[in-house]
C-alpha cells in the first residue's frame, strides 16, 4: 500500500471518528441533557479521551505529524464547544419565553 494513501485512509478515519462524537453531541442537542446530565458529559469526555489516545497513535507512528494531529484535536474541540454554546443559548431563551408567559 502507498504510503500517501494510507495517511489519507488514517486521516479520514479519525475525521470519521470526529464526527461520530460530535453526531453523539447533535442528537442530544433537543434535550437538557447536554447541560444537566453528569452521565452524558463523561460519555463525551470518554469519547474525547479515546480520540486523543488514537490520534496519539497515529502521531507516534507517524502517520500524522503533530501539526496534523494538534489540529484535528483542536477543531474537533472548537466544533463541541460550538455545540454546547448552541445548547445553552436555546436552553437560556426557552426558560426566558417561559418567565414571559
């Protein structure tokens, strides 16, 4: 296999990875559960964990330098954020709408 083109399959599989997590976060976003739920935050906080340690891996054996590494750890961060502002913002205007009626 050409070295080019596993690089590109590892990297696509931790962008896949990346993207499960923060699909994990999406569905979640209807409930309260992202901001009340000490479960669901370990959950996250197990699924971060598990990325680090593969891209970690991938870093080690040099299938991503630590450049490409550091930014696919710090979008994935910046996306979840986004996300949980997201969240609070629409949990902190539905209890605004509700102090109004």
């Amino acid at each position: 296999m050409d070295e080019g083109i596993s690089k590109k399959f590892a990297i696509q599989l931790l962008e896949d990875d990346a993207e499960r997590i923060k699909m994990l976060i999406r569905n979640q976003k209807n409930s309260l559960c992202i901001s009340q739920c000490k479960a669901f935050e370990e959950v996250v906080d197990t699924q971060m964990y598990g990325f680090s340690r593969q891209v970690t891996y991938a870093t080690r054996l040099g299938i991503l330098t630590n450049e490409e590494g550091h930014r696919l750890l710090s979008d994935l961060e910046r996306e979840l954020n986004q996300l949980y502002t997201d969240v609070y913002e629409e949990t902190q205007e539905k209890n605004e709408i509700g102090k109004e009626g």
